[in-house]
C-alpha cells in the first residue's frame, strides 16, 4: 500500500502498538487479576477509555527524534490517569470487591509490560535504521549558521534516528544560492524533508520554497526565529533541544486518525458492495451490454496517495473509443450511450470505485483523482495542485459539493477545486467526512448541472 511508503510514514507501527498495549491491558486483567469480571463488560470499557485517553494524553506520538525521557514521561501519565480510570471502573462495579492494591498490582505490572514493549520497538527500530538502513528519510537544509550546523550535526551523530543528510545549501555563497539549482538537486536525489533556515532567506525565497514543497510533494520545515511565518498551521516539533516548525499541519498523518478513516472507508464500502452493487452491478451489465459492445466495466489510469498510480473502476458510460483516456466528457457529449446518461447524471457509474476503496487505492472521501494526462498538465500550470496527492483520492469530496465537480471547462474550477481540497486535507475531521457523503447524496437525488 502506498500508505506505507519508505521514508515518509511508517504507518503501521502505531495501529500495532494499540494493539499489543490492548492485548496486554486486558489479558493481565481477564486471566490474573480480575478473574470475576464479565470479559465483554471489561474488554469493552477498558478499551475504548484507553483509546480515549491516548489520543488526549498523545501517548502514541513518538516519533523518530523523541528522546528517551519523553517517551518515558509519556508512559507514566497514561498509566497515572489510567488508574483513575480504574478505580472509576472498580467504583461504579462496586459488587466486584476490587481491592486497591488489586489495581495498583494490575497498574504497576501492565505499565512494566507496556513500558518494554515500547522501549523494545523503541530500539529495534533504531537498530534496524542504523544497520540495514531502513525507514530513513534523506534531508537537505537551506542555509548555514549555528542553527543548522547543530541539526545537520544531529542528523550525522544520530542514525538511530533514521535521518540520511545529503547536503547544506550556503545561502551567503552566491554560486550555491541559487534555488533552482537546489530545486533540480533536490528531485535528482530523491529528497524526502527539507529543513529552512528563515534567517537565511528573504520572504520571497520562502514562498518559493513552500511553493515548490507543495507542488512535489516534499515535507518542509524551518528553524524559526524572529521573521514571521504567513500560514494558518503551524506545528512544533524538537529534535533533541532544536526546535522546529512543519508549515502544514495534516489531521490525516496522525495513525490515529489513519485508522479511523481506513475503518469507516472499509465498513461504509463493504455496505455499499454487499448491500447495493451486489444486485444493482447485473441490472447495469444488462443495460449497457443491450445497448453496445465492449466491456460493463471501464478502467483508468489515475494519480491517487503520493502520486501513485492505480487503476479507477467505472461502469462504462460512453461507447468503446481511443481518446476516453486523453479526454474528458464534455456537455453534448456523443461519446456517452442512453443509459450511459443516467448512470453518470446519478453518479451511479462511479460506484464501483468503492472496490477500489475496499483494496486501499481510495477513500470514500478525498480530493477527486485526475486522469494522469490531466494530473501532468495541472500540475505544471496550477500552483499548488500537488499538495492534493498527500492523502488518498476518494469518490466524492468537499470541492465535488461545492459546484467544482465534473468537466473543468477553465483554470477558474481547477483552482477552485485544489483550493477546496487543500481546506478538506487541512480540516479533516470524521464529521467533515460525513457531511460530504450526505451532501453528495443529496446532490445526486436531486440532481447537478455538470452531472454530465
């Protein structure tokens, strides 16, 4: 999955960090120390006010550069205020006769399991970083002072981390200064985050910068200092006592927040293929194969999560022809069969790209992908049109409700399209999610102008 993609994410780590936290959590309690306890009772009250207190306590944000004494701070708030939740528990089932030192007991052991376990995933990462190389992300950084020699100093006296540098741009030298050269050597070498020294360089240079980041999907973040910082999200971030500042801060890179999203895209697009295409996908075939030859189902090439491309399942609207790949359909279009007509004023051809949500190519809810002819030219043209691809593409989207859906008949509804979906990858939320999907509902039912 693309999700996964070395150097920028190691999403999996977090989701099985729950897990084994869970596991040992509620099988101290079931098989040692609460052995009259209803196991569904407990399983459930203890779970969901783990996960509730993680997410508020941030006990799963260990990153790459967070030191030891942090993630162990970490721990020791959870557990404090996972015993309160304990004792709460033990309260509210007060015919259990849970002891005091039972939960203490229970605490204390649970921390000791929980606290190895982490510090064991904490290292063997580390060590795996260090002697075979994986999970790295290469760096440059713009800019040389005092600041920057003492993170790219960090980044070469600290490999655990996983951080690979490959060069510092002298800003004061005028014969490196030159930021497209850094630009062209930047995509040469495949670099992952570029660290900005904002002392080194004027506002101008700054946009550029940003600008670039977005539009090729490279992480950017700066070392502050007294110069202001024009954008809406700011993130703090230290490695070691450096501190440092992420321009745009994503509710989508959060596992957490992952996994929310990857379970409601898996429950709400098994519903809709056991539920609805099951019978409405042989009713379709029927109708499309009566009016023409060729296949039921139409597939495209598309640009979806970090710019990978992946194959976007239809059902056929439009006669077989060479150019349904190069262009898009247009109002009047005579490419489109009879039925064809219905089924995309209904939105009814898109479903079957729920099966490329449940393969994890899409979500239900995202930036709307482009054909990858379109996706090439937009993103040459169009400022910012990149920063779309740093979440998964979904079948409908907050721009797709706003009126920027169907053909792009000029630059004014691409723009307006980016700019709606940089606010969704900028705004995510659960509800966020839930309010499109009715909306588009709502649309389809009644009906829309460029539904065509």
């Amino acid at each position: 999955m693309s999700l996964f993609k070395q150097g920028r994410y190691s999403g999996y780590l977090r989701p099985i960090s729950y897990l084994i936290d869970l596991s040992i959590i509620n099988g101290l309690a079931i098989l040692y120390f609460f052995k009259d306890i209803d196991p569904k009772m407990f399983v459930f009250f203890i779970s969901l006010s783990w996960i509730i207190l993680s997410i508020y306590s941030r006990f799963y944000e260990v990153y790459r550069y967070t030191r030891e004494v942090t993630v162990f701070s970490l721990a020791l708030r959870q557990m404090v205020l996972f015993t309160l939740i304990i004792f709460a528990f033990a309260g509210f089932y007060h015919d259990l006769n849970i002891y005091p030192v039972t939960v203490f007991n229970y605490v204390l052991v649970s921390f000791l399991g929980i606290i190895f376990f982490k510090f064991t995933l904490y290292y063997l990462l580390q060590k795996y970083r260090v002697s075979f190389g994986g999970n790295y992300r290469k760096t440059v950084i713009f800019g040389v002072n005092k600041k920057t020699l003492a993170l790219e100093n960090f980044f070469t006296k600290n490999p655990e981390y996983g951080y690979v540098h490959k060069k510092t741009f002298n800003f004061k030298d005028k014969k490196t200064s030159d930021l497209n050269t850094c630009f062209e050597y930047i995509q040469k070498e495949g670099i992952d985050e570029i660290y900005c020294s904002i002392s080194e360089l004027t506002n101008s240079q700054i946009n550029e910068v940003a600008d670039f980041a977005d539009n090729n999907l490279k992480i950017l973040k700066f070392l502050p200092d007294n110069k202001e910082i024009y954008s809406k999200k700011l993130k703090y971030e230290y490695y070691d006592y450096i501190p440092i500042l992420t321009l745009r801060d994503i509710p989508l890179e959060e596992p957490i927040n992952m996994v929310l999203k990857r379970t409601f895209d898996i429950i709400f697009s098994s519903l809709v293929i056991i539920f609805l295409l099951s019978w409405l996908t042989p009713l379709i075939a029927i109708l499309i194969k009566l009016e023409s030859k060729g296949p039921v189902f139409f597939k495209q090439s598309r640009n979806g999560f970090n710019y990978k491309e992946f194959d976007c399942y239809k059902f056929r609207s439009m006669t077989p022809n060479k150019d349904a790949h190069l262009y898009q359909a247009t109002r009047g279009d005579n490419r489109i069969t009879k039925i064809g007509r219905f089924i995309r004023k209904t939105s009814i051809d898109e479903l079957p790209q729920f099966f490329n949500v449940l393969f994890g190519d899409m979500s239900v809810v995202g930036p709307r992908p482009h054909m990858v002819s379109h996706t090439n030219m937009y993103a040459k043209k169009i400022d910012k049109f990149m920063v779309r691809h740093f979440v998964k593409p979904g079948i409908t989207g907050l721009a797709q409700i706003s009126g920027f859906r169907g053909e792009v008949e000029s630059d004014k509804d691409i723009i307006g399209r980016v700019k709606y979906d940089i606010f969704y990858i900028e705004n995510w939320s659960l509800l966020l999610d839930l309010k499109i999907i009715i909306k588009t509902f709502v649309n389809a039912i009644k009906g829309e102008d460029k539904a065509y």
